[in-house]
C-alpha cells in the first residue's frame, strides 16, 4: 500500500481547520492538496 503524504495528525488538523469554517479551496492551497 502507498504511503500517505500526511501522516493521521495532520489530517486531522487539517478537517478541524476547515471545521472551524475556512474555505476548502484555502485549506487545500495552504497544505498543498
């Protein structure tokens, strides 16, 4: 199986960040997605 680029933690930090009511698009370009 292929490794993911995030590990489970920054996952999670980023699904609360968008959460937390920042735009996709926003969250996607910040981390690179």
């Amino acid at each position: 199986m292929k490794r993911s680029r995030f590990t489970e933690e920054q996952i999670i930090g980023i699904l609360k960040e968008h959460e937390a009511g920042a735009k996709t698009v926003d969250v996607c370009r910040k981390h690179g997605i």
